[in-house]
C-alpha cells in the first residue's frame, strides 16, 4: 500500500508537528523541502519520485492577513485593525483549497506587473489560482478557509507591504513561501495534494520573538490527528 507524503519547510516544523503527535508514523513519510518557492519545487518533485506516495500534505507556519473574515471558525480572531498586534493572532490552522502566486513579474511595489498582467498565461489557465485537494469528508472539517493562501517570493516585511498585497489580493486569508511550488509540482505527478497551514504571527511583521510558533504548530498537528483518523 502507498503511503502518504508530508512535506515542510523546515526541520523545525517537522519536528514541532511530530511532538504535538502529528505523524502518523505507519502511514507516512516525512521530507523537509526548504524555504521558498524553488526549493520547495525542487525537492517535491525529488519526493514524489522517491516516495510515489498516494496523497501529499504540505504542511507549516504561514502569515495571517488583518482581517478575520473569510475564515469559516474565526471565533476569537482580532479585526486586523492593528497588524502589529502580533500578540493577538490566533492560533488555527486551515486547510485551503486554493492558491495563488506573487513576486513573479516585472518591476517593483507600486510599477510591479505580474504575468497575468503582462498577458502571460503561467498558471497554465488563464488564472492567478491553482485548485488544491480538500479533506475528506469536507463537511466535517473545522478548519476549512473560505479564502485563499497566497504564497510569495519574499515575505510581507512591513504592514505596508501586507496591506498592498491585500489590495491586490482580497480573497487571500494567509501568505507562505512554498505551497503553491508544491501543488504544481504535485499536479504534475497527478497526486492529490492538501495544503495546511497553521498561523504563527500577522503578515509584514517580523518580529520573530512574539510570533507563536509552537501553538500554531500544535494546532497544524491537531488538524492532521483529525485527518489521518478521518482521511
């Protein structure tokens, strides 16, 4: 029997979700694939050839955008009218079941252009969003995200920045590095892939010593618990 694929970012996430027993250890493989958008593209594919696993889950910290709606269980979720209040930012994760790409253009903030604008088709079907799998049974799941997770080149540095991409962006709920490489990728193998992410801090701030890491980490192995009994 094929068994399952869980991919992070880094050792550090790994190794959080497997504390909060996240892994099912009989049923998958575990790959760190690395930050950003290249590496993650890179070693999913080296991972799929190796494994040939049945399902994959790209799982780890993400941003979370100001505002709380668009979250279907946003109890307790701040108005994102201060993204600095990293303090405020919950901890949940989501599963997603769609994504879509940034920092692939031309030019900078306000001049940039991406290849939808520049009437490039790079998502191979005239749109900025790829589709990704969603958990079974979908009418059980309780951290399912109305929005979608928007995965970047380089990360929101500033609330500035966080609020422009939004702007661009208004269905986005969370920013990442790596998933929309690994769902590609995953669709090339034609594998079902499953995208999870667990809120560590606001997107643009960078404060990495008020972010909370190791809830939002409890919570993505809460959520896979569920999937690996349920799935």
């Amino acid at each position: 029997m094929k068994q399952d694929l869980l991919l992070t970012a880094t050792e550090m996430e790994r190794d959080g979700i497997a504390q909060f027993d996240g892994l099912a250890a009989d049923r998958v493989n575990v790959q760190v694939i690395g930050v950003g958008l290249v590496a993650a593209a890179i070693h999913t594919m080296q991972a799929l050839q190796r494994f040939q696993p049945a399902r994959v889950i790209v799982a780890g910290i993400a941003g979370r955008f100001g505002r709380a709606d668009g979250l279907n269980d946003a109890d307790g979720l701040n108005d994102g009218t201060d993204l600095d209040a990293a303090t405020d930012v919950p901890q949940h994760a989501h599963w997603f079941r769609s994504l879509a790409l940034d920092g692939i253009g031309v030019g900078q903030a306000d001049q940039f252009l991406d290849p939808q604008d520049l009437g490039w088709d790079f998502a191979g079907k005239g749109t900025r969003n790829v589709d990704c799998a969603l958990p079974c049974p979908v009418d059980q799941v309780t951290g399912l995200a109305d929005g979608y997770l928007l995965s970047v080149c380089a990360a929101s540095a500033s609330a500035e920045e966080a609020q422009w991409r939004q702007q661009r962006f208004p269905g986005a709920v969370a920013e990442d590095m790596e998933s929309y490489a690994v769902v590609k990728a995953c669709q090339a193998f034609d594998v079902p892939v499953f995208v999870l992410r667990g809120y560590s801090n606001s997107v643009g701030y960078r404060d990495h010593a008020s972010w909370k890491i190791q809830p939002a980490l409890q919570s993505i192995a809460s959520q896979l618990q569920w999937f690996w009994k349920t799935c």
